[in-house]
C-alpha cells in the first residue's frame, strides 16, 4: 500500500490532530515523523512549546537535542492515509509530515511501485546497446583517437529522424557544421548551446564550465532533444579530476535525462599509457561508476584510419563493438574554395577490442627497434636523434621535420614506428626530450645537458665539488 508524505504549503496553524500527536509526544507514547522533526528543527519546538502554553500542557525540555542539525521544518499533511502502519504509527491516523527547507523544496514520499508499467530499457534509434535513454554514456579515448569526430558521427545519425542538442567548446561552429553536413546531419534538428558575454563591444562565445550546468539542463529540458552530447564531459567537473566529488555533475544529468527520456553522451579523456579498458579514464572511478554505458576508442598501431569502439559495459544489455573507419571528405565553402574534414565514413560490429590494440602497443613498446626495417620517414628521425647522442629536444627535430616537408601527425607516427620516446629534462625551465629507447635511458635523457652525475656514479657531492 502506497504511503504519501506530501506538504500542505498552504497550513499556517497545525490542526487538532497535530496538537494531539504533539501531547503524545510528550507523553512518550507516539513514534512518527513528527519525532523526527522535532529533533532536527529547534525553531519547530519552539513553535510547538508556544501553542502548548495556550492550548496543551508545554512539551519537556529538549535542550539535549539542540546538537541535531536544523535541516527540516514541520508542515501539516492535509490527508488521511489509508490502512496499514508506518514504523509504530498506524496510517489510518490523520498523518504529519516533514520537508527540506532551502533554495529548493523537495517532498517526500514512500510510493507504491504496483502501478509502476514496466518495459525494458529505451536505446537511441540505431544505437542499440551503445546509447540508452535516460543515462548517461561516457566515450572515452586518448587524444587523436577520433572520439570527437565520431561523437559528431552520432549526433549527426540521430538528427535524420531526432532532434540534437551539442554542448561542445573544441571547435569553431563552422568546422561543427562541416562535419556535420559531411555525415549527412539533419541540421534543422540540431541546436548548440551557447554562451555568450560581451567583449570589447563584440559578442563573444565562450566555452562552457561547471557553473553552467544548470543553464545546460534548463536548454535541454526546455528543447527536449533525443540526444544531448557534451564535449568534453570533463568541463562539468568541479574542483579536481582525482577527487570522488567531481563528477556529481553526473546525477544532475541523468535526471536530466530520465526527465525527459533522452540520451546523453559525454566525451572523456584517457590516461597516458594506460592498460586496462575499465580504468583508462583519466579522474576519479566516479566518472564511469555513474555512467550506464561505457564505450572506449583506440587505433590500432600504425594506422590512424580505423578504431576499435569497444562497449566495455552496458548496464541492462550485451555489448556491442564496432570497427570504426575514418577517412577526409572534401566540401566547397560558401566562399567557393574547397576544403577537407575528418569523418566517420564506416561502422561494422566486430569482435575485435580496445583490450588487444592496448596489448599489443604494449609489446611493440617492449620490443627493440630494428633500423633496417623502418619507413623512410621513422629511418630519417632514428638516424637523426642516434646521429645528435641518441637524444635531442623535440624542438629541434620538429623543426628540421617541417623542412623536410614532414607533417605532425607524420612525426607523431614516425615515433611509434622508430622506438622513440618522449620525457622532459631536470632543470629550471623543463624541456621536452626526445630519445632513442633502445640506445638511451630516461634517466640519461632527463640529465643530458643539466650538468647532473652520469648515472651509476657513486662519487659523493663533496668529491664532486674538490675536483
């Protein structure tokens, strides 16, 4: 049987039934709510000592109980519950209750789940199991991984037949609306949200933070989209990344979402290295604790044109993988010149996963660097760094990259390919390090030029000094 508290906002004085319980109270005999409240709320006994004095005899002394915290004050239930009992207090009796007071006013209530229709849970039309409704989805990946581009691939899906609402700060709105149109996005069912301020005279947008989430979910509720994706989803948090607090931002959007039977997504950075799928996201475990879905991105070795989407967990259903294909699709600008833009051009469901991808670039890491068998661009960087002492600053080599016609993500590639690694000197002014793994260690990399002891030198600082 359903037990509603529920407040009369409109009861100013308490009725005979609530003095009645009050003398009960007193009297050690009656057990309900209304004891509750009184221990939590001293200006409620004081209300309650003042209309004894004149209508009840005055209720004992409770300055034992003023160490409660003041959190709820005493309204009247302008209701009789039907049979059945609540702790001693049977629900036939005329029944008081309680509520939270503050910037907003929350009811209480025990509801039967007997008329409760059930179903199985939603999912977003052509994401079955990646994205359920009322939830929130955390797509995770390391940088470059293509999260973005295919979080956009996603949106612009679900725009063909639902509306869309992206909260992102990354790109400039006419890059958002080329790869959009290049993924053949309905862009009449697509809003941005905005927030704009005024700048030397000009209005500016400005990316979004914590203190926006309120303004966030009032759009949303207010559009009542199929999805609302967040980019990056890190934006909401408060405070720091590691601590258990920084992703409450997450409750608020899965009522959000339950309020209006959408889908959120939120795109989520990894750690560097990382190694195992369930703790790849970089922050606090509370940031995929409070997510119903899971999906992790990562590229295969040497090859930036596909991915694995890997659904590391889904709450109420099996999971689904799929092998991501990206490629670069030309489009003509309204000022008429061509230009190109990074899209997801293939989904396929595969049994591949993120788990394999981490595995193997772990043993490629392991593994020792044969320079005869490296492409010409991974040859000209190992030969360059062994030629310098085995290590240079990234700098440098960048530049000289760029002379050579080279492009970053080449260089980034050719890193991979050559065994080198990247760490940062021991100095005032720390720089970025690049060095050849199998011909040099971190540690002489992090002293090469600091003036530091080579390392495995066991003289002491004052020998070191006497010299």
């Amino acid at each position: 049987m359903g037990v509603t508290i529920a407040a009369d906002r409109h009861t100013e004085h308490m009725t005979d039934a609530a003095l009645a319980n009050v003398e009960s109270l007193a009297n050690g005999t009656y057990d309900s709510p209304i004891d509750a409240a009184l221990k939590h709320d001293p200006a409620l006994r004081q209300r309650f000592n003042a209309v004894g004095k004149t209508r009840r005899p005055a209720m004992p002394s409770v300055q034992s109980m003023k160490s409660m915290p003041p959190v709820q004050t005493f309204q009247t239930l302008g209701q009789t519950l039907g049979g059945g009992t609540v702790g001693n207090a049977q629900t036939s009796q005329s029944f008081q209750t309680f509520r939270q007071s503050g910037k907003n006013e929350v009811e209480y209530a025990a509801e039967s789940l007997a008329d409760v229709p059930m179903h199985d849970v939603g999912y977003v039309s052509g994401y079955t199991p990646e994205l359920p409704k009322q939830a929130v989805t955390a797509l995770a990946g390391a940088k470059r991984s293509g999260k973005s581009t295919m979080m956009l691939r996603m949106c612009a899906d679900v725009s063909r037949h639902h509306r869309v609402l992206i909260v992102q700060r990354e790109d400039p709105e006419f890059i958002l609306k080329a790869r959009l149109v290049a993924m053949g996005a309905n862009l009449g069912n697509i809003r941005v949200f905005h927030k704009k301020a005024s700048r030397r005279g000009t209005t500016v947008n400005l990316g979004f933070g914590p203190e926006d989430l309120d303004a966030i979910i009032t759009v949303a509720e207010g559009y009542r989209p199929e999805l609302v994706a967040i980019d990056p989803l890190h934006g909401l948090a408060k405070g720091r990344m590691n601590d258990q607090s920084s992703a409450d931002c997450l409750i608020d959007l899965t009522n959000m979402a339950q309020n209006i039977d959408c889908s959120v997504v939120g795109v989520l950075h990894t750690g560097k290295d990382t190694s195992d799928v369930d703790t790849s996201v970089s922050g606090s475990d509370q940031w995929i604790a409070k997510c119903r879905s899971h999906l992790l991105l990562a590229s295969p070795p040497d090859d930036d044109a596909h991915a694995v989407m890997q659904q590391v967990s889904m709450s109420y259903a099996k999971t689904q993988n799929r092998w991501l294909t990206f490629e670069t699709k030309t489009l003509q600008g309204d000022d008429g010149k061509p230009f190109t833009v990074r899209i997801v051009s293939g989904m396929e469901p595969t049994e591949r996963t993120v788990s394999e991808i981490y595995r193997l670039k772990s043993q490629l890491r392991a593994e020792p660097v044969d320079p005869d068998q490296l492409p010409e661009m991974a040859q000209w960087m190992y030969d360059t760094i062994k030629a310098k002492g085995t290590h240079v600053f990234a700098i440098d080599l960048q530049r000289w990259a760029k002379v050579k016609g080279y492009s970053a993500n080449q260089l980034r590639l050719a890193y991979r390919q050559a065994g080198v690694m990247q760490t940062k000197q021991s100095c005032a002014r720390p720089k970025s390090i690049l060095y050849l793994k199998d011909c040099c260690t971190e540690r002489a990399a992090k002293d090469w030029g600091t003036g530091a002891k080579p390392e495995g030198d066991e003289k002491s600082e004052k020998s070191v000094k006497s010299e």
